[in-house]
C-alpha cells in the first residue's frame, strides 16, 4: 500500500492515499483550476519530501514551479504563524516542534531578512527621493495617499481594454502586482535599470506606490503582465529581488437588473489573503511536520480568497456577488463567466453578497482566526 506522497518506482510520480484526497476535494470542489492547484500542490511538497528535487545551498530549486512555489510561500504570513507557534513550543517544552517542512525553513528566514529592512530616518528619506524623481519624470498623475503612501500613475504604460465591461473583467482576473521590499530599495541603481528596461519592453507597470510604513515599492498592472518570464528575467539581469507578479483577490457585484460593478478597496491585498493580519489560520495542528495537515493549512488558506494553491500569488477564481437570482443577473453572470474564462483562464466562483470584508463570515467558513492587529 503507498504511502502518502509515496513516489512510484522508475516514473518520480506521487500517488495520495484517500484521505489526502478527501482533504484536496474539500476546498471548493466545482472549481477545476482550483482543485488542479491543489493536486499540483500536493505533488511538489511530495517530491521535495521525499528528495525528487532537491534545493541548492541558498534554498533555490532547479525546477521554476517549485522555485516559485516554495518563495511564494516562504513569504506568507500563515507560514510565519505557523513557525511562530513552534517557536512558542520549543521556549514553553524546551523542545522542537518544527510544524513546518524543513526545506521551508531557509527561503522563510532569507525572506524575513529581505524584507523586515528597518531602515534609518536618513535611508527611508533617501528611498522617497529616489522614488518621488522617478515618479515625477515618467509619471502624469501623482497622489499622496493615506498611512505615508505616494502614489503614481503610469497611464502612457497601460493599453487600454476594447471597452469598460472588459476593463473591469481583466482588472477583476487579470490584475498583477510586483513588490520591491526592503534592503534592495537601497541599491536605487538597480532598481531604476529594471524600470527603465520594463519601459523598452513594454512590461512597465501602470502604477506604483512607495509605502513608508511596510518598507516597499509596488507596482501595479490594471490587466496583467504580457510576458512574465521576461519580467522575470530582467529583474535577475538587473540585479533586483522581486516578489511577484501577484494578484490581489477583488470581486464582481451583479445587481438584480444585471448591472455590474466592483470595489477594490473592500478586497484584501495579496498578502493579507495569504494569511497577513487579520486573516491568519487557526493554529497547526500537529505536534511536528506531518504532511497531510500541512497540505490541509495550505489548501485552507489558499481557498479563503481563491488564490491557486499551486502558485499562490495568482487566482484560481474570480468572484461574483449577486443580491438576488433574476434572470438579468443570472444572463449577466453567465456572461461574466465566459468572459472571465476566456480572457484570463481563471474560473469564476458566485456567491451571495458581502458588504466589504465580513471577515466574522470569512473566518467561520475557513476555520480562520481573525485577528486584530
């Protein structure tokens, strides 16, 4: 009988015993790319398990979907809770606990330096400058925005979708997002190249902020990056650590008359879906490592926003809200659906209303703990 995740002999295939089926099947059951997701998921935690690949010394994978999947994760706040427990365990028992996979343990901790800078009064004045004269010689549009964020706009850099209703629909599947965080805003000089060399290939981002508080650039794309592997591939060649492309869960509402329209601001970010307060995860529940409960702390917090468990910075699913089931609203959702399909691959999960984050709603749905900051 195999074993979970156990590799099958001369093909480095997995295979899962029921229950590790019955904890994917789970979370949103009607959603094909979610539950692809979740099955890919599963795999890669598999054969890293069991040593089909294998990191380098700094915690890096050959293989980019791994690569990808591991760095996404190392980033989010769920996993930093999880660790943080264990911590708790070891100082409380005077014993390890370690809840997390081992091959975690130092893309988190490389992570956590990267992006808790820190900086001096004198190196966040310096970043700001940096950031406001770029801002102010390629941006059109600048706002100075709450908590010491300033914003720009980049509208010269956005290609404008064929009419509104497909606007909305690239915004609400298609959104992405990059973040430059922490200690590699020092080297302005790298980061200004890869900007300047997004704008000679088309891929410069249609917005970007400098967020005081959290220590980061982002950079925003209304309708997705064109060609991420070269995006990639610039900021490796410049020098640059960069978190992304993400995309922030933002939701469709569809009146009874079949109206549309969304409010992004009522959505969480990238990383709060991925388990920044206030959406954390209840506590793991193992004593140690175990791989089905992992998997299951994976999937639940990844279903919460319908992020795709496989690479947890993009959607698996665009959301709908609709008030009542008229047959205007439900020709205008059926529409939805196609076009969100056909325009971004993603699937389209419909649900009654919600007004903002009714994270009480979301936290007793997901078995998430909703934490005050």
């Amino acid at each position: 009988m195999s074993l979970v995740g156990e590799p099958q002999p001369g093909n480095n295939e997995v295979t899962f015993t029921p229950k590790t089926r019955e904890i994917i099947a789970q979370f949103h059951p009607d959603l094909p790319v979610f539950q692809e997701g979740g099955v890919k998921a599963a795999k890669i935690i598999s054969k890293i398990d069991h040593g089909i690949v294998m990191p380098d010394k700094a915690g890096h994978f050959d293989d980019p979907d791994v690569d990808q999947f591991v760095w996404q994760y190392a980033t989010a706040g769920f996993i930093n809770r999880i660790y943080a427990d264990s911590r708790r365990l070891l100082n409380r028992f005077n014993y390890a606990a370690p809840c997390l996979p081992q091959w975690l343990h130092k893309p988190m901790m490389a992570s956590n330096k990267q992006l808790n800078a820190n900086f001096k009064a004198s190196e966040h004045q310096q970043i700001e400058m940096n950031f406001l004269r770029y801002g102010e010689k390629f941006g059109v549009e600048k706002k100075d925005t709450h908590r010491g964020q300033v914003y720009f706009k980049f509208p010269q850099f956005r290609e404008r979708g064929p009419d509104g209703f497909l606007d909305m629909i690239d915004f609400v599947s298609k959104n992405a997002k990059i973040y430059i965080d922490g200690r590699q805003l020092l080297t302005w000089g790298n980061v200004e190249q890869f900007l300047l060399s997004l704008q000679k290939h088309g891929l410069h981002p249609n917005g970007g902020k400098y967020n005081f508080a959290a220590e980061r650039a982002v950079f925003y794309y209304h309708s997705g990056v064109k060609d991420k592997a070269l995006l990639l591939k610039l900021a490796k060649e410049a020098g640059v650590h960069m978190r992304g492309p993400a995309q922030d869960p933002v939701h469709l509402n569809v009146n009874k008359e079949g109206f549309v329209s969304f409010d992004a601001t009522r959505d969480p970010s990238n990383d709060e879906s991925l388990g920044r307060h206030p959406y954390n995860e209840k506590p793991y529940k193992a004593m140690g490592y175990e791989f089905n409960e992992f998997l299951r702390v994976l999937l639940q917090q990844t279903a919460a926003f319908c992020k795709n468990p496989a690479v947890p910075y993009e959607l698996a699913a665009a959301r709908v809200t609709w008030p009542q089931a008229t047959d205007k609203a439900r020709r205008a959702v059926d529409y939805i659906k196609q076009a969100v399909k056909a325009r971004s691959g993603v699937d389209t999960l419909v649900s009654k209303p919600w007004s903002g984050l009714d994270t009480d709603k979301v936290a007793e749905q997901y078995g998430l703990d909703n934490e005050e900051s």
